[in-house]
C-alpha cells in the first residue's frame, strides 16, 4: 500500500510540474523578448556600459595584418575623398613607409592604416568646436581656459606624428607639438560622460567639442594608436573641410 501510494504522490507530483514547466518556460521567454526591447530602445549611457561603433582590426600580432588583403579597405564609412587620398598616399609613396593615419574632418571619422596602405580600424573621432583647416598663431602657448571659441581648431595638412607626454604625464600622440595638437584618448574629468556620448551621435556636429586636440575612444587608442606607433613615427592626414585638399597635399587634379 505504501509503495502504491509513493508512486501515486510522484505520479501526481510529475503531473504537477509537467503544467508547470511550460508556464514557467513562458515567463522565461517573455522576460528575455522584453529585456532585448529594452536594451534595443533604450538611450546610450556611459553608465549604462553603451559603446561607440569603432572597427578594430588590428590585431596584438601586427603580422596577422601585413596578410591582410587591402580590398578589406570597403568600410562603409570610408568616403571617395579618404580612399582617394589613401591611394595617392600609397601610390606617391608620400607616408615613407610609415604607418598613417586619414582624419575625415566632414564626417569626423579617423582611418589607420600601416605603411603599406592597408586600413587597421576606424574610429568615430571629436575635432575642435570652430570652423577651420589653419590653426591661428599663437594657440598653443595659451592656457587652456584662454583659448577662444575662434582659436580651437583642428587644422588640415599632412604632419608627422611622435608619441609622447602631455604636461599631465598621459600618453598622446603628438600632432604639431609647437600648437600643443595631438590625439589622444577621452580625458577624465567632468565632461568625460558627456564627450563619450557625442562620440556616439551620428551628427557630425555634435563631434564638434574639443579646443583642436583630436579625441578618440580609450580602447581605440591603447588597441590600435599606440602600439601603431610605439616603435616609430608616422604620418597623420587632416583632410581640409574649407579648401580643396590639393591645395594642401599637393595632389595633382585630374
């Protein structure tokens, strides 16, 4: 009688979980579909752990990338003018076989390549705030809190780029030292939320914010830029966005 009715209590326990499993199976299912809508629909927050869309390619073995086919430059964020100046680069020789860097200024968007041409990562990138492709004398020995709106620009022009030190001891990626320009990773500070939300923006005028360094996400710099140029120097692109850039990096018209 005992054994009749344990099997009996099991049999109705079985029962019992088999109605239950498939609800709970349900609620399950439910809680992931409405956890996706919410990751989905939700606004970019630092806090949050959002990210900006950064393509790295480069890999901690720099010679995986030399095998690389370069026709894996068909980035969708690459425009004309930045693949006709890579080709010019490449063709003219003009980087000296060193590692390079292209700055879309229009579309605030950074292209690393190595000295053959071919592209390691891009980045979403914040240029200073004014209108401009020649820096206005003087800029650089001034204090940070005396530059003026009209003085923070990015200029245009081929430079060759030397890490090194800023006056906080933090590394950078000197542009034009004498004009105290370089790239180098979102600062801390109080604005830092806020700058890495406008990395995000697809607005190119919401990049429009630094005093002309050219800023770029943490892991872009330390992943890419800086082992990209730890062991030497390299040549940076500002592409111009109020003059032709032949006028610039004397590129023959066609």
């Amino acid at each position: 009688m005992n054994r009749q009715f344990t099997k009996k209590r099991n049999f109705r326990i079985f029962l019992a979980l088999g109605a239950v499993f498939p609800l709970i199976r349900q609620h399950v299912y439910r809680a992931i579909v409405i956890f996706a809508l919410l990751l989905v629909s939700s606004s970019p927050s630092f806090a949050a752990g959002a990210f900006c869309s950064v393509l790295i390619l480069f890999p901690k073995n720099q010679a995986i990338v030399e095998s690389v086919d370069r026709e894996c430059f068909a980035l969708e964020e690459a425009s004309d003018e930045v693949t006709g100046q890579v080709d010019w680069i490449v063709n003219s020789r003009d980087n000296q076989k060193l590692p390079f860097l292209v700055i879309d200024k229009k579309r605030t968007l950074l292209f690393a390549y190595n000295k053959d041409g071919v592209i390691l990562g891009s980045s979403p990138v914040l240029l200073g705030s004014a209108i401009g492709d020649v820096s206005i004398p003087g800029t650089g020995s001034k204090e940070l809190s005396k530059i003026l709106p009209e003085e923070r620009i990015t200029p245009s022009g081929r430079f060759l780029a030397r890490p090194g030190k800023n006056s906080n001891g933090s590394e950078v990626l000197w542009i034009d030292f004498e004009m105290a320009l370089a790239i180098h990773p979102v600062v801390d500070g109080k604005s830092k939320e806020k700058r890495l939300l406008y990395l995000c923006s697809e607005s190119p005028k919401k990049h429009r914010v630094s005093l002309g360094c050219v800023n770029v996400p943490q892991e872009f710099y330390t992943r890419l830029i800086s082992p990209l140029f730890s062991k030497e120097c390299g040549v940076v692109y500002v592409l111009p966005e109020t003059i032709q850039g032949n006028r610039i990096f004397n590129v023959a018209s066609k």
